[in-house]
C-alpha cells in the first residue's frame, strides 16, 4: 500500500520546481533590496508550500486507509519525513547551484 508515484512525475515536478527556483534565484539583484528580499521570501514560501502539501497527501492518504480498510492502523510518517528531507535536500543543493551559476555570471560580465 502507500502512495504510488511513477518516476516520471518526481522528474516533471524536479525540473518544473527547479527551473522556477533556480529562474528566481538567478534573477535577484543585489542592488535592489527589497526586490531581492521578495524574491527570498517567495522561495521560502514556496519550499514550504510544497513540503506542506506533500506531508497533508501522505497524512490524508495514512487517514484514508486507516478508516476505510479495516485492516491494522498505518503511518505513513517516516515516508513523509524522508520525501521532505529529500526535497530539502533538493533544495540546497539548488541554492548552492544558483549561488556559484550567479558568481560566475557575474565574473564573467564585469
């Protein structure tokens, strides 16, 4: 039982999140701010956003089985906590690629 996720779909969502993350990061200006810190915050947002609705999917789909099946009681949290450990992860190393990319844009182009 569980969540059944095809490989596919953890590939779209990886490219479609990390082209946003990285677009975004790419895209702060460190002249401006208040532009950068909105844009900080945005991805912040959207790092627990995710988070947030994958730990409620696996809470969900954990309460579901557990009064619709009839069979023992199920959690689902380790599996929770490993896909946001590894999202997190993702993350990071997001960030640590959109920090040297931006670096070295900025080498580059005095």
């Amino acid at each position: 039982m569980g969540l059944k996720v095809e490989i596919y779909e953890i590939i779209i969502f990886m490219l479609v999140y990390g082209g946003l993350f990285l677009y975004t990061l790419r895209s702060i200006s460190s002249k401006n701010k208040t532009l950068a810190y909105i844009k900080s915050i945005f991805l912040i947002m959207l790092y627990v956003f995710i988070t947030t609705i994958i730990w409620f999917n696996y809470k969900a789909e954990e309460y579901h089985i557990n009064n619709h099946s009839g069979l023992e009681p199920i959690s689902f949290t380790a599996e929770a906590i490993v896909v946001v450990i590894s999202i997190s992860i993702y993350n990071i190393i997001l960030l640590l690629f959109g920090i040297h990319f931006k670096r070295k844009r900025h080498s580059v182009n005095p």
